[in-house]
C-alpha cells in the first residue's frame, strides 16, 4: 500500500511538473501576445495621424490652386 501511495504521489509530482513547464511558454507567448497587440494599435493609430496629415495637406494644395 505504501508502495503504491509513494508511486502515485511521484506521478502526481511529475504531472505537476510537466504542467508547470508547459505553462510557462505559454505565459510567455501571451504576454508576447499581448505586447504585439500594443504595437499593433500604436501602429494603426500613427497609420490613422499620417493619413489625417496627408488629408490636411492635400486640402491645402487643392484651396491653394483655386
């Protein structure tokens, strides 16, 4: 019986273990997940203020030639 409690505790163990190394990278990839998300929207809204300047700047050219 003891046996058998002390084998079962080690599997539980080394589940435990191989449950802590998985999760571990997927922590990781979220939280690279998360930050390529960050830059993902500083990137549209830059995207977004370019375009309003080229909108500005090309309204000012077309008031210009009239």
């Amino acid at each position: 019986m003891l046996i058998n409690m002390r084998e079962w505790v080690e599997e539980i163990s080394d589940y435990m273990q191989e449950r802590e190394e998985v999760s571990t990278p997927l922590i990781q990839l979220s939280e690279e997940i998360h930050q390529a998300a960050l830059e993902a929207d500083l990137l549209l809204q830059a995207s977004n203020e370019l375009q309003t300047a080229f909108s500005s700047i090309i309204g000012k050219f077309d008031h210009a030639e009239r």
